[in-house]
C-alpha cells in the first residue's frame, strides 16, 4: 500500500495514520518529523532547511522532495508507506506523482477524510500532545483530569497544546486548507485513486471505515490501472483516426478544386485552339463578292469584247 491520507487540519489523520501503521506494518512518512531529523543530523538537505526555516521563510519544496526520496530508498518502504503532511497543494502533488515514477513507487490509493468544520474546531482546540512519544489526544473525547498526562508513557509526563491549536488560528488554517489542499481532491480522483469516507464519530469505526476503503481499493490496482491504459489507447487511436478522416477529407476537397482549376485551363487551351483553327479556315476561303461588282466586271468584259471585234 502506497497511500496519501487527505483532510483538513484535525480530520484525525495523524490518528488514523498511526493505525494503519500497526495494521500493515508500513511506515508512516511525515514531512515535518523528515525536517526536524534532517536538521538535527545536519545532512545537506537539512542545513538547506535549516537556512530557509532560520529567515523565516517555507522550506522549498525541492528539499521537501529530496527528504521524501531518500526516505523512501530505505528497506522498510518496501511494502508501501503512508504520506502525511504532503502533498499540500497541486504543484506538489505533481511533483510528487514524478518523484514516485522515478522510483517505481506509484500512489495506489488516496482517502479524503471529510469532517465538518464545527467539528474540526472542537477537536484542535481540545487537541494535546505528548512531547515524549508525539501520542495526540483530545480532552473533550478523553478527560484525562486536571492536568492531562500521556497514557502510554512509563512515566506519564504531562500533555501540551501546540500554539497554533486555539480557536483563533482554526478559521485561518480551514482558508488555507480550502485555497490550497481542498483541489486535490479533484486531482487525485481524476486518477481513478480517491475514496471518501466520513471521519466524524468514534475512532475505532472511523478505522474501519478507513480499513475498508483502502481494501477495496488495493483488491484490483493493477486492472484498474490495465483499464486506463486500454481507455488511453483507445482515446489515442481515435484521435489519429479522427485526424486521418479529416485529412483525407481535406485531401480530396483540395484534390477537386486542383481539377476543377485544371479543366477550367484545358477548356481555355481547347477554345483558343478552336479560335485559330477557324480563323485559318476563314481565311483560305475565296472572297464573295457583291451583285453590283459582279455587274460591273460582266460589263468591262463585254466592252473589252467589242473593242476587239472593232
């Protein structure tokens, strides 16, 4: 399984992505655990992070990218991975089909986890961590007391809230999220690759749910890649035979104009031809002459008949 788990900032991807990790056995890969590992060993892509994080600005999705390949060449993404946190928007989602090309690693399924809004801001603003084995709770969902502790820890060290997981901040993310993520849905079911699932009700039916998507859509990968290859050829054969019609239709209608122009010529050649012949032909003829010259010429001979006598 090669999987990306889409949703907006608390639809419970982390959770669930957790989950399938005990589930499968594959890795999940996050971009932000990818970052912090690579500044804190201090390998180039990292000290390249490093910089764009110290002036405050995005780190470049090139590095992002770069961090995913390496990951992605070591043992255990053998049987498959679970993206989280990338892509984010179109360019990296492109980025990131080219990237799984290169490697032979090609996305099988893409789950979008739909919550509604409301519901989103309640669980962020319940939302707490633990620093020691990042576990994610929810106070609203999981009373943990007073002063909430980590459950799976020995020692049970206390919780924290990250500072962007306030009510204040939820709106802006869900802008972002809408603006930049929200078109993935569209790009990734044009592939044939999205399911949709409802992610809003108890943690263990929202993993079945999940479970089931993700079955379903791994059963028959390789036929539904074989039928969108046949509907490729098949638009492409089309295509040429469509323009090998509309050539050849425009082949014979230039074909008809170039003879009609060239019995126009014949005809002119014919007609002139028969022009001079006549004109020949006319002129070869005696001259008729008129009943009054024929008079004229029939007295001179008599005159001239009669002098002679004389």
């Amino acid at each position: 399984m090669r999987i990306v788990l889409l949703g907006a900032p608390g639809s419970g991807k982390g959770t669930q992505s957790q989950r399938l990790v005990q589930r499968f056995g594959i890795p999940q890969i996050s971009t932000g655990d990818l970052l912090r590992s690579a500044v804190a060993r201090g390998t180039p892509l990292g000290l390249a992070a490093k910089d764009a994080m110290q002036a405050g600005k995005l780190v470049d999705d090139s590095i992002v990218l770069g961090m995913i390949r390496e990951r992605l060449g070591e043992a255990d993404t053998a049987n498959g991975f679970i993206l989280d946190g990338f892509p984010r928007n179109l360019a990296q989602a492109a980025a990131l089909d080219t990237l799984l090309g290169q490697v032979g690693k090609p996305l099988t399924a893409v789950v979008l986890m739909e919550v509604d809004y409301r519901e989103l801001t309640r669980r962020i603003a319940g939302r707490r961590s633990c620093q020691t084995c990042g576990s994610v709770y929810n106070i609203y969902t999981m009373p943990l007391g007073k002063e909430p502790r980590c459950q799976k820890c020995s020692d049970h060290p206390p919780l924290f809230q990250r500072p962007d997981d306030n009510e204040e901040t939820v709106v802006a993310r869900l802008q972002v999220y809408e603006q930049q993520t929200r078109p993935l849905v569209e790009y990734f079911r044009k592939q044939g690759l999205l399911s949709v699932i409802n992610a809003q009700g108890e943690i263990d039916d929202i993993t079945a749910l999940l479970v089931a998507a993700l079955s379903a859509d791994t059963v028959k990968p390789a036929k539904k890649r074989a039928k969108r290859k046949v509907a490729r050829r098949a638009a492409k054969k089309a295509a040429k035979s469509v323009g090998k019609k509309a050539a050849k239709k425009a082949g014979k209608k230039v074909a008809k104009r170039a003879a009609g122009k060239s019995a126009k010529r014949a005809g002119k050649k014919v007609a002139q031809k028969a022009a001079k012949k006549a004109a020949k032909k006319a002129a070869k003829k005696p001259v008729a002459r008129k009943p009054a010259a024929k008079k004229k010429a029939a007295k001179k001979r008599a005159a001239r008949k009669g002098s002679q006598r004389r």
